[in-house]
C-alpha cells in the first residue's frame, strides 16, 4: 500500500489519478485550493484525507505535508500535478499573467517538493512524479510563456533526478501530449487579454485551433492515469516519460532538427574553444 500526496486533484489527471489509487487500496493525500472540490469528486473513502492547498503558498505546502504524514505516516509518491495554461504570443502576455502563471506552474511545485523532501530523505525512499508537458519539450507559438514554466519544471526535474537517487528517491518528469481533459477549457487555460494583430498568422491562429481542438484530444486521460499508478511501481524509472503519440512524435522531430543544425553548424559552435595548444600538450 502506498501514500500518495497530490496536488490539483479535484480534477482532470490528478482527480482520475486519485480516484484509481483508491480503488487499488492506497492512501490518497487529494489537494486542491478547495477541499470541498475533492471530497464533492471522490466522495467518502477511509483511505482519501483531502486537504486545501493553494501551491503558491509555502506554509499552506508545509502545512499539508505534516497534516499527511500525521495521518497516514509517510508518504510514497508525490504528484506535483497543479497548474494551468497561458495561451497567447510572448509580447501579448502581461506582467501579472507571466507572474501568476510562473507561480503556480513553478513557483507552487517548489513550495511542495520542499515540503515533503525532508519527510522523504529520512526515509532514502520516495517518488517524485512532475506533470510537465508536450511543450515543456517543445516551444511552440501561442504557448510560449506557458512552455517557458514547462521548460523550467523539466530542468528542476532532472536536477532534482540526480540530486536525489542516491538518496533512493526516484524523480521523474511526465510529458503528456494532448489528451481529452478540460486543459482547454477556462479553467484550466488562461488566454492572454491583450491581442496583437501581427501575430494574427502565428499565436492567433492557435487560439482558434485550441478551440476546435477542445475535447477532440487525442489522449486517453483515463489511461494515462493507469500508466502512472503503474508507473510508481516501476523498479528502475527514467528521468522523463512522454506519454501520448503527439509527444513521441515532437521528441522525434526535435531531435531530428537538432541533430541537422548540428550537422550544419557544427564547426563555428566548436570554433569558441580555447585553440588547443600542441606545444604543451603531452
């Protein structure tokens, strides 16, 4: 039986989440900003311990941390699953859009992480699951600031990956394409207020798309959460898991286009080095 602690849980992932490590008999550690939301979702169970968490708020993180461990007396996997989406150019994204997303998206998955890393290092065991993104390997137009928090959750992730496996905590950073949640919908993604008509071809027209694309998602959220249930079973897990063809298919493209600009300009990139110096050498 394991513990889990997860945060953004009243819906989409972490709510499906949730609901099947109940149904497999594990202890269950639902956050979310009302703790209303996730009993209203998960109903009464024994074994669920739903608490209100705001991420961005670092004694409110520490809070819940001891409440969970006071209650079940451990706790096995984090699930740093809250968040939301900015969508809109670069230039059209505000200060105070930029600020609150960064403060959730990353700021908020610190707050947690540090909360719960003292309870997991006095143990040498834990896992820690980070809901990254398909743009969190990729930038794309449109989802630019957005990606930006993604990109950051990836890199902490794989510090945190190596900081931590010698202390027997496993750290892994989920990479999850388009799959048929509510990510698209107001509550879930924000859309810049102020629009610029030069990026009508670009970030504009990703607005549209995004609408057209809404519950038409290629992913099944339900067995994507299977997989990760599963997954914090894994003996040996990898720093990064993309879940979804979409994502495969970006990681493949990516790397394929990297490797070409490699190729093209790998000369001048090698050119910066210090000139190797044969008089010393040997």
């Amino acid at each position: 039986m394991k513990t889990w602690f997860i945060t953004g849980a009243s819906r989409g992932f972490g709510l499906r989440i949730a609901r099947l490590a109940l149904e497999r008999g594990d202890h269950v550690v639902a956050t979310a900003r009302r703790a209303e939301a996730v009993t209203d979702a998960l109903g009464a169970n024994a074994n669920l311990l739903a608490l209100p968490l705001d991420v961005t708020d670092e004694t409110q993180a520490r809070a819940a941390a001891a409440a969970a461990i006071a209650r079940f007396g451990q706790i096995d996997v984090l699930l740093n699953n809250a968040g939301f989406g900015l969508l809109g150019a670069v230039e059209e994204a505000s200060a105070n859009e930029v600020d609150r997303l960064y403060r959730t998206n990353v700021f908020g998955l610190l707050n947690v992480t540090r909360a719960i890393l003292p309870h997991m290092r006095s143990r040498r065991s834990g896992r820690i699951l980070n809901i990254s993104s398909i743009g969190g390997y990729r930038g794309a137009a449109g989802f630019g600031v957005y990606s930006s928090t993604k990109f950051a959750v990836e890199g902490l992730s794989e510090a945190l990956h190596a900081e931590l496996a010698p202390l027997g905590i496993h750290v892994t950073v989920v990479e999850p394409g388009y799959f048929r949640t509510d990510f698209l919908d107001a509550s879930s993604l924000s859309v810049s207020a102020n629009g610029i008509a030069d990026y009508n071809g670009t970030a504009g027209a990703v607005r549209t798309r995004a609408v057209d694309l809404n519950h038409g998602q290629p992913g099944d959220p339900d067995r994507l959460a299977r997989v990760l249930v599963d997954f914090a079973e894994a003996s040996d897990p990898p720093v990064r898991l993309p879940l979804g063809s979409d994502t495969v298919a970006v990681i493949e493209a990516k790397h394929a286009s990297d490797a070409a600009i490699l190729r093209e300009w790998r000369a001048v990139s090698i050119s910066t080095d210090f000139p190797h110096d044969t008089a010393t050498a040997g």
